[in-house]
C-alpha cells in the first residue's frame, strides 16, 4: 500500500479539479438548470474522492463521502427530490468534504464534531424515504446478527461449519476469521457444473482448475457425456462438469476463494472426505445431502474420464470464439476511426503535465538570479565602447532579450486564471442574498484574466470578503431600492483586468454608496480622526480601511464576522498589492484591488540615499521633483510640509529614517520622491538622487530575519550588493510614531552608535 | 510475450496507481477514461484483461461492458470492474452486463495482480 502513497499528490490535485467542478455543477442544480446529468457528475465527483480516499487509508473522509454519496445516489436515482433545502444541504456538505481533503492533504486534524451537523443531515434525508446511510449502523446491524448467528452457532456446532451452511456467504467476511486459524490437511470433494453464463462473462474454467491445483494434492474427473455432436455446439455453451478432490491445509475457504467470481454461474458444492474428529458430527450433518448426491453424479464421472480430458473443453468453450476474433478484428477494421482516437487521446494527455510547485519556484528563482547576473555583466562591460565590441554588445542585447522572454515564460507556468476564485462567487451571492432578504445579481469578466498562482490563492478571503461588504450594507433592501427609484434587483460586478504590469480586479455595486456622514462621526468616536480634521472625500472613504473601523450598527453575521476591511487591505497589501474605494452616494461603490502580476520580480526605482542605495516599489511612485525654497512650509510640531498644487505632503526624510550618515538634509538640493500609500495618503520621500529604474529580483528576508519596519524585502543589484526594498507604509509608521525631526535624530542615532 | 491490460478510470489517480502496480507486475499498460474511450482502444488494440471503473462521464463502466461484449473479438477477454463497495447489487450490475469478476478498491498492488491471476489464462 506503500507503494501507492507517492500517487496523494495526484490525488489531491485531482481532488481540487473535482471540488471545483462540483462547484459549478451544484450551482446549476441550485438555480435549477440542473438535470440527471449534473447529478450524476456530482456523484461521479464524490465517488471519486472517496475511492482515491480509501487509497490512502482518509478514514474520516472516507466515512463523510460514503454517507455522502449514499444520498446523491437516491437524489440521481430519483428516489430523493432535489429540493431548494436538500440542494442547499447538498452545498454545505461539499463545503465540508473540501475541508476534509485539505485536512487530509495537510495533515492537520479538524475538530472533532466539523462534520457532524452535516453527517446528521444526510441522515434525516436518506431516512425521509427509509433509507440508513449511516454505514455505522449498518455496521452495528451487522454486528448484532454476528453475534446471533455466533450464539446460535454456539448451541450446535463449532463456528467452523458456519461457513458451509451457507452457500453464497460474502466471500471478504468469513476469509478473514478462517485465516489465522489453524487448519488440518483435508481432503475435499468438489463438485463443479457450470452454466453457460460463466463462458459468456469470459471466465474460464481451466484457470480455475489450475488455481485449485495449487492448494495442494489434486485430482480431476470431468464428464463429458453432455457435450453433443460438433454440429450442435454452441461456442459459449456449457456441456462439462467436473469433480475435483483437493487435499489441502488451506481450508474450505481457500476453495471457495477459487470460484469467488463464478459462484453465480455454476453448481458448487464442497465437501469434505476426512472431516476432523472434533467437526466431525456437524460436518457430517451438514454434507448429508452431498454424499447423496455424490455417488449419483460419480458413476457417470468416472467411466469416460481420464486424466488428459481436461484438456477438452478448451476448443469447445474457450477457443471457439478465437476464429472468429481474428474476423472480428478485420470488421472493426472500419473502426480505423477508433484507431485513429486512440492516439488523439494519448496527445491529449500529454498536453498537460502535473509538476511540483516547488520545481517551478525553484526555476523562477533561478531565473531570478539570472537576471542578476545579467545585470551585472552588463554593469561589468559598462565602459567598453559599444564600437569597439560590437558583438560583445550584440550579446548582451540579445542576451537580455532572451532572458526576458524567459522570464515571462516562467512566470506564465505559475499563472492560472482567476477564474478559480471568481467561481466561488455566484453561490456566495446567491447564499448572501437569501440570507438579507434582498435581490442581487452577480456580473462577472475578465475570468480569464491570469495571475500568479500563489495571488489567486491568497485572493479568495480578501474576495469574499469585500463581496461580503458589498451584498450586506452596499446593497439595498427591494423596498429601500424601489423608494431610491432603482430596479427591485441590485447588481454586483466583479471584474479583473490587466492593465500595465498590474492586475486590476473591481468589484462595484449600485447600492447606496457610503455614508460619508456615518463614516466620519464614526471615525471621531472611534478617535481615528481628529474631531476637526478636514478630509476629502475620498480620504473619508478610504477610513473603512482603518483598523478597528466597522460601521454597521448592529455586527450582522455576515459582515461583521470579526474581520474588518483593516485586514482586507493587509491581506492585499502582502500580496504586493493595493486597495481602495471609490464611492458615489446613492450610486454605488467600488472597490479597486491592484495586484502584481508575480511576486518574484518588482519593478522598483534605485535611489540613493547617502551611501546608502534603496530600492523603492515603482507602484508607489506618482512623482519626484526639486522643490523651490517656498513650497516647504514648516509648521508648529516642526514637521514640514511641501505645498504641491494647493495640498499639503508630509516630507519624511529618508536618511533620518534609517540613520544613514551624510544624507542631504537641505531639501532645495534635494530630490523629493512623492509616494502615494494604500490609504490614498500622500508623503514626500526626500532622498539624495535616483539612480534609476530597474526590474529587481524579490529575496524575502522573512526566511532569516524578524520583520523589519520599512523594509520590505531585499535584492542583489548589478553590482552584486544588497539592497533594500522599502516599504512605504512602514516608513509613514516610524515617521509618525518614532520621528524623525533633526531634533531627534542624535537621540535615535545614539543606540546605534 | 508480456500481457497487455486496458484500464478505464476517469480518475487519473486511480489510472496512476493501477498502472503503477500493473507494471510491477510485468503488464503492459493502455488506459481511457471512460467507456467510449474503452471501446475505441479495444477497436485499435488487442488486449488480455480490461480493468474498468462503473461510475464514469460519458460512458458508465455498465455500458462499455455491454457494448464490448457485442464484439465477437471480445468475448472471450476477462473484465474486472472497479468497485469501492462490496455491495451484492454493484457486482450483480457488473456480472449481468458480463463483467468476469471484480476489485474492491481500495486494492493493494498484491491483491490486483491475485486477482487478475484469477481470469486470465
């Protein structure tokens, strides 16, 4: 069984095509688009994971897929009517067995009771029309006639010719207790007539007898006398019987395990010659009408047969559809057709691979380095004249070209659509919308829209999440919606898009918008605002995103699930991405996710910054200027202010920040970078100059370092040093909570030195 | 001369291991993925026992037994279907459409190679 352990990851990725299938199919059999067909590829779906499952010994899978797959097999029979609530019961259920195979697959253990409500459910269901799905009731029903066949067992006989009694017993049940106990060296006698449907279901005889052959000491009669003239055979008819006497230490059972396939298509009966002295009177008992019947089969048996005769039916039974094999195979010889399909069917199981993710990973960081490597031969041949190597020059180019394609093709292997996560929204549109009493419909685009694997993963909660908020307190009730003069219906679309370097995914409602009012008195409540702040109003709309913010006044449990949209742009933001909202009062809103393509590779702007070089997320830049000495203005607390085109930017000096010595600190000599952050917020980075734009290999730090405020992560420049990537949001935290007034910075500066 | 299995599963873990184990004892492996595709290979191919899964998309397991049977070509090959139950009424299904005989799944490679020593010459 070991063997087959190194097939789980299969498994597991066919586990997740199949939950995703379900998905769909479920959702067609909710908005009632479902037929038989869809029934039967859900239970397909569920059959299939319970038997990959029962492979690698997922019991408590196992047992909530059986259970499972005993009620969509009455709903597909039409014995259970799929009804809106089984329907919905059919949903939760598949929500549970996709928590089951990720327990399974990473090996943690749910607790005790997650199945439970929905295990009762089936339950209830299958008994609605007498059915027990329940396999452990079956199981204990099992047990109690065991041990009424035992005790019954107990009054007369041993346990062993229990076995006997019963002429078809399931043949895995009684194989297992006669197994370990120790059987005497018996000699039996068994009678075998088949009927004509063993040949027709292409069991053969002659194998049987040779299996039996193996149990040990062996003798064969066969009778004959039926077989009629050559001209009135039918090749698939049965005209001989035989009798075997087999000597063997094996027991009855291994006998009986010769014709497990046939028991159906014969008369078999098994005695024993020289039953043990202990059985004896049982056996005997039992085997009464055998030794009746034996002599009158006997005495025809032994007069035409000798030892070679067995040999006979083989042209009789088994050949004689041979010749016609060979025809046969010349009339499916149209079937070139079919032949041709045979190897269309093999490319097309070729054209995809399964491959370890980490393989890949392992590549795009190869390529990674790659990359740095590149850049560094390039910073190497710098100074050489173009002319003067000219194909020293041609290289590189090419050189780069080819990387970058190489590049993109490797990225594009760890890119799938988002099609798997928007997959999930009808139903939760659907369930939100039953749940608030409301009408919403769901719009989606921009499915095929592909990102790297690891974002879709991580996108689903953030997704859900935001749909959440939108279908709870964007969306208006019917009433509410018919009193604003909208259609009863409201609409959600979710898109996504590529746009530049980024993915761009939207989700917009018409409902009411947000109340900005709302939002900024429960902002000052909240003393996440100062009472006599001014802000915009898109500032005012970005608040939601501020920890500890939640305005919906009773905590609903849709929503208000202890997960605020603090943690909706967290989630984002350690993706590399962006969110915020744009919201039209009485119209709608929407919010606005912004994602990088990949998270190997950033595009960043290389500054200088004393001796230091930083890299700084080209995403967050809007603009860089040198200011004149009459657009800083200082205020009260010391901290300065770049007046832009009427606003006011916070400078934050970039070398007061990381202590770096020697960083220019009059900013009319200067470079002011102007970053925006999630918020929308702005803040002027004052550095000593940019070097440049460059394409960075991201090297996480968090592997080996605790994490660092303002730096993001880390990369290898051309000239083979370090650098660091900032982190905007993190550098606003130190500017605000730690300073980095002139005042300051000797008191900042004195740990380090 | 090594002995050819045709084995239909829509499952491609369950192909995998069949012919993981298959192999190991000595078979040549060909596989579809569901009845129809069975069928096709059975026209181009010549093989010594079919393996078959009964739960599939586009052809049952049922059907490709019947179908096959109507070839006089392949009267006389040995199936075995797959069944995760042991259940009577499953295996019935399978013997009156002409299956041989019968795997429980979970199998261990052993046991299948037991098995199909049992219907195959």
């Amino acid at each position: 069984m070991d063997d087959l352990a190194q097939f789980k990851q299969t498994f597991f990725s066919e586990c997740e095509e199949l939950l995703g299938d379900l998905e769909g199919h479920l959702m067609a059999l909710q908005s009632g688009e479902g037929d038989n067909n869809t029934l039967n590829a859900v239970f397909r779906a569920i059959h299939s994971i319970k038997g990959g499952a029962g492979a690698f010994g997922f019991d408590r899978l196992v047992a909530f897929a059986h259970i499972f797959e005993t009620v969509l097999d009455l709903m597909r029979d039409g014995r259970l009517e799929p009804t809106p609530d089984s329907v919905l019961l059919v949903l939760h259920c598949a929500d549970i067995l996709s928590d089951l195979v990720k327990a399974a697959q990473n090996g943690t253990e749910l607790p005790a009771d997650h199945e439970n409500e929905g295990r009762k459910s089936l339950i209830d269901l299958a008994a609605t029309i007498g059915v027990d799905a329940d396999p452990h009731a079956a199981d204990a029903a099992l047990a109690a006639l065991d041990a009424q066949l035992a005790g019954g067992g107990g009054l007369d006989a041993e346990p062993e010719p229990a076995p006997a009694a019963a002429p078809e017993p399931e043949p895995e049940a009684p194989a297992a207790p006669a197994a370990p106990a120790k059987v005497p060296l018996l000699k039996y006698l068994v009678k075998f007539t088949p009927r004509d449907a063993l040949y027709q279901r292409a069991n053969e005889p002659l194998i049987l007898i040779r299996e039996l052959r193996e149990l040990g000491g062996f003798l064969a009669k066969a009778d004959a006398e039926a077989v009629p003239a050559l001209d009135q055979i039918q090749p698939e008819g049965a005209y001989i019987k035989w009798e075997f006497e087999v000597e063997t230490d094996r027991g009855e059972q291994a006998i009986k395990d010769v014709f497990e396939f046939v028991l159906d298509d014969c008369e078999l009966s098994i005695t024993c010659l020289n039953p043990p002295a202990a059985a004896a009177k049982p056996a005997a008992a039992e085997a009464k009408p055998a030794p009746e019947a034996a002599p009158k089969a006997e005495a025809p048996a032994a007069t035409p047969v000798a030892q070679p005769k067995p040999e006979a039916p083989k042209p009789a039974a088994a050949a004689a559809p041979k010749p016609e094999a060979g025809a046969g195979s010349a009339g499916p010889g149209g079937g070139a057709g079919g032949g041709g399909g045979a190897p269309g069917g093999e490319t097309k199981a070729a054209r995809s691979i399964r491959v370890d993710l980490d393989r890949v990973d392992k590549l795009v960081n190869m390529v990674g380095e790659l990359v740095i490597t590149h850049a560094m031969i390039a910073q190497q041949t710098e100074h050489l004249h173009a002319d003067q190597h000219p194909e020293l020059a041609n290289g590189l180019a090419e050189l780069s070209h080819h990387i970058r394609d190489l590049q993109e093709s490797v990225m594009a292997m760890r890119a799938q659509p988002v099609k798997s996560v928007f997959a999930r929204l009808p139903r939760l549109v659907r369930e939100l919308a039953m749940m608030t009493n409301k009408k919403i419909r769901l719009d989606m685009s921009g499915e095929n829209t592909e990102i790297d694997k690891t974002v879709i993963e991580q996108l689903g909660d953030p997704l859900t999440h935001m749909i959440r908020n939108s279908c709870d307190h964007g969306i208006e009730s019917p009433e509410d919606r018919a009193a604003a003069g909208k259609p009863a219906e409201g609409v959600i679309h979710v898109s996504a898009d590529q746009r530049g370097g980024r993915i761009v995914i939207e989700i917009t409602d018409d409902g009411r918008g947000i109340n900005r009012e709302k939002v900024m008195k429960k902002a000052i409540e909240k003393k996440l605002v100062a009472p006599d702040a001014v802000l915009s109003n898109e500032e005012i709309d970005n608040l939601i995103f501020l920890p500890g913010f939640s305005t919906a006044d009773t905590v609903s449990n849709i929503s208000g699930r202890g997960v605020g949209m603090d943690v909706v742009r967290q989630n984002i933001q350690s993706l590399g991405g962006r969110v915020h909202i744009q919201s039209r009062p009485g119209q709608g809103s929407s919010f606005i996710l912004t994602l990088p393509l990949t998270l190997a590779v950033l595009d960043g702007m290389v500054l200088k910054v004393g001796v230091q070089s930083y890299i700084l997320p080209l995403a967050n830049i809007v603009e860089s200027l040198r200011p004149e000495p009459d657009q800083i203005n200082i205020v009260a607390n010391q901290s300065q202010l770049l007046r832009i085109r009427g606003e006011y930017v916070p400078l934050v000096y970039l070398h007061r920040i990381f202590k770096v010595p020697n960083g220019i600190d009059d900013t009319t000599k200067a470079l002011i970078i102007i970053v925006e952050l999630e918020d929308s917020s702005k803040m002027g980075l004052v550095v000593d100059e940019i070097i440049g734009q460059q394409q960075v290999v991201i090297k996480s730090l968090e592997e080996n370092f605790d994490p660092i405020r303002g730096v993001g992560a880390a990369t290898i420049l051309g000239n083979g040093r370090v650098s660091l990537i900032l982190d905007v949001a993190g550098i606003k935290h130190i500017a605000e909570h730690e300073g980095q007034q002139r005042g300051s910075v000797p008191r900042l500066a004195a740990p380090a030195a | 001369m090594t002995k050819r299995v045709l084995t239909v599963d829509d499952s491609k873990t369950m192909l995998q291991m069949l012919q993981f184990a298959l192999k190991q004892g000595g078979f040549e492996v060909i596989q579809g993925e569901n009845g129809q595709e069975g069928l096709d290979l059975l026209d181009a191919n010549t093989v010594d026992v079919i393996i078959t899964d009964i739960n599939m998309p586009v052809m049952d397991g049922i059907t490709f037994i019947k179908e096959l049977r109507k070839k006089p070509k392949n009267k006389a090959t040995p199936v075995l279907i797959l069944t995760t139950e042991s259940s009577q009424s499953k295996k019935e299904e399978g013997r009156s459409a002409g299956a041989t005989g019968w795997i429980v799944k979970p199998f261990d490679p052993g046991k299948l190679l037991e098995v199909i020593r049992k219907v195959s010459p």
